[in-house]
C-alpha cells in the first residue's frame, strides 16, 4: 500500500496522457469536447487509463524491452478499436474513411488493422509510459499496482469490453453469427499473439537506470529524427498511399508490413538507451504527426481550429522535446564531473 501512495501521481499521469495524446494530439478529438466531464471520465478511466494501467504492470514485471511495450499496446489496439469503438469492421463506421470499404475480408479491414494497431501500440502505451517514467524515474521501474490488483483490474476491463462488444457491441446487429464469433476470436486471438510475441521480443532497447553521457551535443537530437523518420515511413507513407495514390490494398498491406518490419529491425539494433533518447525519439514522432496530420491538413481544408490546434501541440511537442535534451546534457555534464572528481590523482 505504501508503494501504491508512492505511485498516484504517476497512474494519474499516465491515465490523463494516454487518452490526451491519443486522442486530442492526433487531432481525434477536438480538447473542447475531451476536456468535458461526459467525455473526459470514460476517456480516463475506463477507455484508457485501466487497460493502459494494467499494460504497463505486466511490462514492468516482465521486465518488458521497449519492443514488447510496443507490441502491448497493440494489445489495447484491439481492445480500443475491436471491443470498444469496433471500427476494425466492415460496415460500422471507420475512424478513417479512406479505410471505409479498403481491403474488407470477412468483414475486416485489414489494411485499417495493420495500420492503427502499430499505431496505438506507439501513441497510447509507449510515449506516455515513457514520458510518465522519465517525470518519475524513481518509481519508473518499480510496480505500481499489487500484482493481485493488477490481475483484478485486467479481468475487470477485459471482461466488460468483451461483455460490451457480445451483449451490446454495434457489430452484433449488423453481423450474422458465424462472421461475429469470427470477429470476435479474431480480436482475442490476435490479442493472445501480440501478448506472446511480446513476451518473447528481445528485450531491447534496455533502458538503464543511469544515465549515459552523450559527447556531441546535436547526437541529443538523433533520436527525434529518427522518430520522425519512423512516423512519416509507416504512417504519412499509408495514408498517402490509401488517399492520394489510390494504390489496391494488397499494395498498401504489402507496403505497411514492410515499413513496420523495417522501422522495428531498426529500433531492434540499439541494445541500450536512456529514458530522455528514447522519450525524444516518441516526441519527433508525435512531432510529425502534429505538423502533418493536424496542422498541415488544417491549413489545406481551411479548418482554423485544427490547423491552430496543430501549431499548438507542435510547439508543445518541441518545447518538451528542448526540455529532454536540456535535462540530459546537463545529468550527462554532472556525471562527466562526477567521474573527474572520482579519478585518482
């Protein structure tokens, strides 16, 4: 209990982040309409925090690599957009209309799965969780829920979306019953598969509990270029495919899988990194898609508010990402010292 009093800070972070970044940084939701109590409860708790919650205690005690808390939060892909919203499914209303009718095999969007889960796998566990432990980073390897709590909450969440999706799910009434049981096993057996490959991904990029001295001060920015580089490979390069190419789906999968395979192999490489090099790495993500998603789309539909929202959560992103590299150039300048001081003379 005493670490649980510890934690609260940190599980309330990490609850009002995942859903903040998800779904107002993207440009899902306008901040207007998520900061309303209708909305911004269910977001928090139920939506979000819980299931993220419980994601990153099984990270934490599985002494998961960042490979495999990307992997997990494929698992709450699942969850958010198969159980809850059920946009995975042909002809329920999609999240992206360019995906509506793309690539529907036994009434699954396929190109639309390859595409959101690497993404909610990016957006809604991995940056928030990094950014929550680099806040944190006492309690960043530590367990911040009993492990019987954790075991609660997960069958807890999971039992209600799957008991919302069977009971009074959209797609039940629009489905015959073989194609919904065959949904339905679709998302808890891919669920099941992302669970075990994450368990089994090499456990790599470590993330030290010290932190490592950078030499040159523009390798502070490497990170972020390379997460940028990452977001417009596999995301800016679907949706131009899906909506300005026109290309057949087959293509777009082909394309997907091999960027994500890709950009993953590459992330596979770096053995060790420190929590402020990989949180900056997520933030040039989240960067691109602000300025690409957001505003830049903002200013070609003529939308003010959008494109305003986008120049906000740019500047956002940039500032937090000056803040990181500040804070590490100056523990890395310390350390420096610390270790002169050490030598003997």
């Amino acid at each position: 209990m005493n670490a649980l009093r510890q934690s609260r800070w940190p599980i309330l972070l990490l609850m009002v982040l995942s859903p903040l970044l998800a779904e107002v940084f993207s440009g899902s939701m306008p901040a207007t309409d998520f900061f309303q109590p209708g909305m911004f409860f269910p977001f928090t708790v139920f939506v979000y925090g819980l299931p993220i919650l419980v994601l990153r205690e099984v990270a934490t005690r599985t002494k998961t690599g960042l490979l495999g808390l990307w992997c997990l939060g494929m698992v709450y892909g699942l969850y958010n957009e198969g159980l809850i919203s059920e946009t995975l499914f042909h002809p329920l209303d999609p999240a992206n209309d360019a995906y509506g009718t793309l690539g529907v095999v036994a009434g699954l969007r396929i190109p639309w799965i390859l595409y959101i889960l690497p993404w909610h796998g990016l957006f809604s566990l991995l940056t928030p969780v990094l950014l929550t432990h680099l806040l944190f980073p006492k309690q960043a390897d530590q367990p911040w829920l009993p492990k019987r709590a954790t075991w609660i909450l997960a069958i807890v969440t999971g039992g209600l979306a799957i008991a919302r999706f069977v009971f009074w799910g959209e797609n039940r009434g629009v489905q015959d019953g073989a194609t919904f049981l065959l949904h339905l096993a679709a998302v808890l057996g891919a669920a099941l598969a992302a669970y075990l490959v994450a368990a089994r991904l090499p456990r790599v990029p470590r993330v030290p509990g010290v932190v490592a001295v950078v030499d040159r001060p523009g390798a502070r920015w490497l990170p972020f270029a390379a997460g940028a580089g990452l977001y417009a490979s596999w995301f800016v390069g679907t949706e131009l495919l899906v909506s300005v190419v026109k290309a057949p789906w087959p293509v777009v999968v082909l394309y997907t899988s091999v960027a994500v395979v890709a950009g993953l192999w590459a992330v596979a490489r770096v053995r060790a990194t420190t929590r402020a090099a990989a949180a900056v790495f997520v933030l040039g993500a989240g960067t691109t898609q602000a300025a690409v998603i957001v505003l830049l789309i903002g200013l070609l539909v003529g939308d003010a508010f959008r494109a305003l929202s986008g120049a906000v959560f740019v500047a956002a992103y940039l500032i937090t990402v000056a803040l990181v590299t500040r804070r590490q150039g100056r523990a890395a300048q310390s350390s420096g010292t610390v270790e002169r001081h050490s030598r003997p003379e």
